[in-house]
C-alpha cells in the first residue's frame, strides 16, 4: 500500500474557529467541505485533542474563514502550529465576533462561513462536524490558498494532528536531505524546526525574513524566528 497516493486527494487551507463562553479560539485545517446545498450545509474534521475541538464540542458552532493565496507562513503557524492553551491566537489578528459568536479572521481572508452543528461522527482520532450554514460572506477578491500549493510552494508541513499527515512524511524528507548533502558545501547544513518540521535550507534562506539565499544557520540573525511557529533559532537542530 503507498499512503503517499493520498497526498494526491485535493485540499484548501481555513482557519475553524469556535467558542467556549467568553473565549474564542481557531486552528488551521484543511478538510472542509459543502455537504449539501439546500439547506446549505458544511463540514469540518477536527482533531480531539485541539482545543478548537472542545470548544466546538461545547458550543456547537463554528466559523470557517477561508485563507487567500498569499498568506504568509508565520500567520499559518500562529494558528497551525501553537495551541490556544498557551496563549491567545487572536491577540493582534483583526476580526470579528459574528453572529454565532465565534470569530471571523478579517486579514489574509477571503470568505467566510458560520455554521450551527447538526450532526457529529466520530472518526477515531478525529470529530467530523457537520453544520448548517447560518451566515456567509465573501471579504476580498483574492485566490484561495489550496494545500497542494501550501506544500509545494511555501513549502509548508502538516503538523501531526492534521487528518491528512502521514507518518513517513519527515522519513522521506530525511532521505531526501541524505541525498542532496553531497552536493553541500560544510556551511550549507539545514536545521530542522523542533517544533513544528519547518526545514530551514540555506541555499534558499527565507525571503519572508528578509534573510538572502546562500546565508548558513549560524549567520541567521539571534532574533531570526521559525517562519512557520515563530520559535527561536534555539529550537533548531541539525538535520543529519
Ligand atoms: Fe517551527
């Protein structure tokens, strides 16, 4: 069996929010879909042990907001890559409460939804929720921001609560760096994100930053921070 022809099912990048009395939170996932159109009905999968998860769970709401293409990797990480436990993600991101009382993000959005939970499935590691569309607007004109360019592109990672990771996923970028490493010059070593994957390749270095192709690790500026979660570069290891 080869997992990897999964990669091939198509995706796009939102941001589910949700509420649990007077607090808000939201993760990135990639698997939403319309169920049914009449009446208009969505449906989102959520990991059991987000807090997104229990906040959905107790509320029965949840907003989706649709990410545009050229969101930037560091927002994708605040809401990706770090937990609503330790700190509030929407502290500084422009939004909105909307009228089921979870947030709608207002920048690097184009559309939105708010849905009322109808049914729930269970999915083992997962909660499917699907829900009545209850409010919707779009906010900018903009291309949406779809997984497969999320990962090709901007060279994104699935953090491991995602449905669609695959345990093989760092294997084979592994293999890959062993292959190229040949090829590199003692200063071109790339180091890894201990937190959330992101493989930090000096020969591309990270335009986001500012920071020039061709700069080593070590060059990197002591406030340099994960493109994608926002650690320090203390958080990085060599990649052997
Ligand atoms: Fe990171």
């Amino acid at each position: 069996m080869d997992l990897k022809a999964l990669r091939n099912i198509s995706y796009g990048i939102y941001i589910i929010s949700s509420k649990k009395e007077d607090r808000i939170n939201g993760q990135i996932a990639n698997t939403v879909f319309q169920t049914t159109s009449e009446p208009a009905t969505i449906a989102v999968c959520i990991n059991k042990e987000n807090l997104t998860h229990e906040f959905i769970t107790e509320s029965k709401v949840f907003s989706v907001s649709v990410l545009e293409q050229e969101t930037d990797m560091k927002f994708i990480g605040r809401f990706g890559f770090k937990s609503g436990r330790d700190e509030d993600k929407f502290k500084g991101v422009n939004h909105k409460i909307g009228v089921t009382g979870a947030p709608i993000i207002r920048e690097n959005t184009i559309a939105f939804m708010e849905a009322e939970v109808v049914m729930e499935m269970d999915a083992g590691t997962h909660t499917l929720f699907v829900g009545k569309v209850v409010e919707a607007g779009n906010i900018k004109k903009a291309k949406p921001l779809t997984y497969d360019y999320y990962h090709q592109v901007k060279k994104g990672v699935s953090p491991k609560t995602a449905p669609t990771y695959i345990p093989k996923e760092e294997k084979s970028e592994k293999e890959i760096n062993i292959e190229k490493k040949g090829k590199e010059s003692e200063k071109m070593i790339k180091y890894k994100c201990t937190v959330c994957g992101y493989i930090y390749e000096p020969e591309k270095g990270d335009s986001e930053s500012g920071v020039k192709p061709g700069t080593p690790f070590e060059a990197l500026p002591d406030d340099w921070e994960c493109p994608i979660c926002g650690v320090g570069k203390d958080e990085f290891e060599e990649v052997s």
